[in-house]
C-alpha cells in the first residue's frame, strides 16, 4: 500500500492532467490512519473548490410512489418482502407532487429529485411523471429535474427528455464483484445500461453508491472507477440506514473519519463531478458533516425516500458557518448566533454542574 502523502500527490497530478487515479492510491486513502485524515481532506477540498468555488447544490427529494417494490435489493426498505416502517403509497398526484417540491425549493433547492419505487416505470408511468415535471416546474420556473424511476426500457429515458428532465438517476450502488450480493432481481450491467441509455438521451447523468454494507476498500474503489468511466456528471454519495425488516438490519459498519475518506476518495477519482451528500450523512457523519461540505459540492436537504433527515434550518446553518453559498443564491444565508448564557451552575452556585 502506498504512503498516503505520495498518494495523494500522485492523485493531484492525476487530477491537474485529467488523467485517471491509480486504484492503488485510492485504496491508500481508505486506508489512511486519523492523524493523516486532514491531508485527506484538504486534497479533496482543493478539487472541491477548484471546480465549484463556495457554492453548494442543494437537492430536495420528492419519493413520487413509495414501498412495495417487487425488486430484492437487500439495502432497501422498499424491497420485495421488507418489514421496515416505511410508509407505504401509489403515486402521488402531479399536483401533490409540485406542492411536496415548492417546499424543498422554498428552503433554497435548485434541483428536484422525483424518484419512485419500482423495478423501471411503464411508458404509461413515464408520461404521468411528464406531467409532474410540468407541474413542478411551473410551480418553481427555473428549477432543475432529475428523475429517478429505475430501468429504462428502450425510448423511455428520450421520452423522459422530450417531456422536460434534466437529469436522471440512477446508482451503481457497489462494485460489479459484489452486486449479486445484495441484489438477486437485476444485475450491475442492467443499471450501467440505464446511466448509458439516460445519457445517451441527452439527460445528465447521475449515479451513485451505497457504502456501509460489508464491501472492501477495493469495492468502493472499483464502483467510484466505474462512474468515472461512465462519465456521470454527479455522484451521491449515501451511507446505509440499515432498517430493521431488511437484511442488512444490524450492519454498522462506517464512522464519521471512515465517510469523509470515503468521500475523499470519490471527489479524487472525479475531481469535477458533483459529489453529492446523501442518505445517512446525519447518522454516520455526525459533527463532521461540517467537513464533508470541504469535499462534496452538494447535499440533499430535508428527508429522504423512507427516512427523516435533520431540519433544513441545520442545514442552512452548516453552510453559513462553511462561508459556503446554496446555488441560486447570492450570499451564503445569515450564520446563527447563539446568545451568550451567563453560567448558572456548578461552582458558586447550589445547582448541579454540567457535567
Ligand atoms: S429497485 Fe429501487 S425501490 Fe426497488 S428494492 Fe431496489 S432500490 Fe428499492
């Protein structure tokens, strides 16, 4: 294994020649120990801000028809046979769908995330997410859409375009060794060819990974390499909520250090994709969420498809006090003080120290 600093040199020039990182150096800053973590970070940070200066893309997500899905995904609370507490629902209206939106736009998100449930849409699905995108986008003129609806089957992802998305979802999730592990319903190369079929309709690409579900540094390596090679304009980042009622329940395996390598790690093998923060951040990031802001360029505000994210207020406060500007806006939103509290408590005083 490679001396991290050397590592991260090599990443560097890598990184100034537009040529592609040594997997070995990305393994290297999986593997870097805590008291090289800030060296980690600051060669991510410098790509971060190379490529996006202060701003930070906020998405919101909008979960447009939710559980019961017939696919097996073991991570998923979604999933065929999933006994997790997830709320369960058919389609939302364009017209519920465009009030759920106005609000994360409201909060200061400049994309849309319109996902469903599910194997891939029907055409008739396609068309009825049509006239969400149409409603969402009167409702916030100016707003970009992504779409998330899984495997595209032939003409679905240019009809997607013809009807306004700008963008489509869809993750790799982990690496090709590995993805018969966690799914049994679908395969690696069937969602590389739904990145391929949305891109090639002219949609940008997004697509992302799950880490935390028992992969090796080598995995998480091979699936960052395979989006590079994919060419995908974004990349988020998520780490595994493992629900109970799910087969990965039980399975904690990240800390916050162990995230913001992780994150390093996909910002230095894509230097110029949008590196997006997604579900678990709060769980497993914790206090260091304010570090990961060095590395990615953008979140997702407010909740996730089946779970609660923290308050958007936090949100905006973590990136005032990063010096950091959601896009779309023209200052970073006003930091919050907290009042000085006079100590009341502990010595001097007959109440219990705070301790
Ligand atoms: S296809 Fe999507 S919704 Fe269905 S189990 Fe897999 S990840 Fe979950």
């Amino acid at each position: 294994m490679p001396a991290v600093n050397d590592a991260l040199d090599r990443l560097a020039a890598a990184a100034d020649a537009g040529a592609a990182p040594d997997a070995a150096d990305l393994e290297a800053v999986l593997a870097s120990a805590d008291a090289e973590l800030m060296d980690v970070v600051a060669a991510a940070a410098r790509l971060r801000f190379r490529h996006f200066g202060n701003t930070v893309k906020l998405n919101y997500l909008v979960n447009l028809k939710s559980g019961l899905c017939p696919e097996d995904c073991g991570y998923c609370s979604q999933r065929l046979g999933s006994k997790a507490d997830v709320l369960k629902y058919t389609w939302l209206s364009p017209e519920q769908a465009a009030e759920q939106a106005a609000a994360g736009v409201a909060g200061g998100a400049s994309r849309v995330c319109l996902v469903s449930s599910g194997r891939g849409p029907t055409d008739l699905d396609v068309e009825r997410v049509g006239k969400t995108i149409a409603a969402v986008k009167n409702a916030a003129p100016g707003v970009e859409v992504c779409a998330c609806l899984g495997l595209l089957k032939g003409g679905q992802a240019e009809r997607l375009a013809e009807l306004g998305a700008d963008a489509y979802n869809h993750n790799l999730n982990t690496s090709e060794d590995t993805y018969a592990e966690i799914c049994s319903t679908h395969t690696f190369a069937d969602r590389v060819d739904t990145v391929n079929a949305a891109h090639g309709a002219g949609l940008s690409p997004c697509s992302g990974l799950i880490a935390g579900m028992g992969e090796s540094d080598a995995d998480l390596v091979s699936v960052a390499l395979g989006l590079r090679e994919l060419d995908v304009d974004s990349i988020p980042v998520n780490f595994l909520l493992p629900f109970d009622g799910t087969p990965l329940e039980g399975t904690w395996e990240l800390d916050p250090r162990r995230c913001l390598r992780i994150l390093a790690m996909v910002r230095l093998a894509n230097p110029s994709a949008e590196v997006r923060l997604a579900a678990g951040r709060e769980v497993h990031l914790r206090q260091m969420q304010s570090l990961a802001l060095q590395i990615v360029n953008s979140v997702f505000l407010g909740d996730y498809l089946t779970s609660e994210g923290q308050a958007a207020k936090d949100d905006l406060a973590l990136i005032a006090d990063a010096g950091l500007v959601p896009l779309g806006l023209e200052s970073a939103p006003e930091a919050v003080r907290e009042a000085v509290r006079p100590r009341k408590r502990g010595a001097g005083t007959e109440v219990a120290p705070n301790a």
